[in-house]
C-alpha cells in the first residue's frame, strides 16, 4: 500500500510539472505586436558620423497574414542641434508565419546629448492592436 500511494504521488508530482511547463509565453497579452523589451541602453561613439540600431519588433502567436505596424519617434529636436535620430522606415510588416521582424534606427551620435532617451511607439494598423512603448537609452562610451 505504501508503494501505491508513493507512486502516484510521484505520478501527480510529474504531470503538475509538465503542466507548469507550458510552452506559450505568458509574460505578453494574448494578441500582443510590439516590442520585446521596453527599456534598452544603447553606447555610442562621439567620433561616429552615423549609428544604426535595431529594434526587434515581436508577436506573441503567427497568423496567416501579414500584420503591419506603424513606427514612430517621440522626439523633441534640441534648437541649435538638430534631430538625433530618425527611422529608416515608419512601417515594418511582420510577415505570415513569423514572429518578429527588425527595425532600423540611425543615430547621428554628434547631435546626442549624455543619458538621451529616445522613445519609439508601435502602433498596430488593425482593429483591436495596443499601443506599445519603448525607450532608448543613450550612453556615450
């Protein structure tokens, strides 16, 4: 009897955690498109003329279509200065069957000022999609 009650306590210990061990990522909503991160620091060389970053832009599920997102940047352009960086393109599209895609960023390091913050916003171009944020830290080497 005593052999019984061990083994199917092991038993039920076991399939608690295969349970436990769900492959589906439950840190994002269930529809989630947006950035994986939404604070990331990025070092910079004051030499450079231009930088590029990426940005990686992430679904939690694949469709069967493409999804499109809109990029933009919060920026306040600095009087005397000029702009720090801009998008290469305010649209990326997620194609079907994936679950990323990646965004470039150029940065004109000259322009930025020590512990900058950029602030990138992800709009979803359907129906239903949340706004996500994220912002980049600047830090020279």
């Amino acid at each position: 009897m005593k052999r019984f009650y061990f083994q199917t306590t092991v038993a039920l210990l076991v399939s608690l955690l295969l349970l436990a061990c769900d492959d589906k990522n439950k840190n994002y909503p269930t529809d989630y498109v947006g950035f994986e991160h939404s604070m990331q620091s990025h070092f910079y060389s004051k030499s450079d003329k231009e930088e590029t970053i990426e940005v990686k832009v992430i679904a939690v599920d694949k469709k069967k279509e493409d999804r499109e997102v809109k990029l933009s940047i919060n920026r306040s352009a600095i009087p005397g200065i000029g702009v720090v960086c801009k998008l290469n393109n305010d649209r990326l599209i997620i194609k079907a069957g994936k679950k990323e895609a990646k965004a470039t960023i150029t940065l004109f390091p000259g322009k930025a000022i020590k512990g900058e913050i950029i602030q990138i916003v992800c709009t979803p171009l359907w129906e239903g999609g949340q706004t996500s944020k994220m912002s980049i830290e600047l830090i020279p080497k």
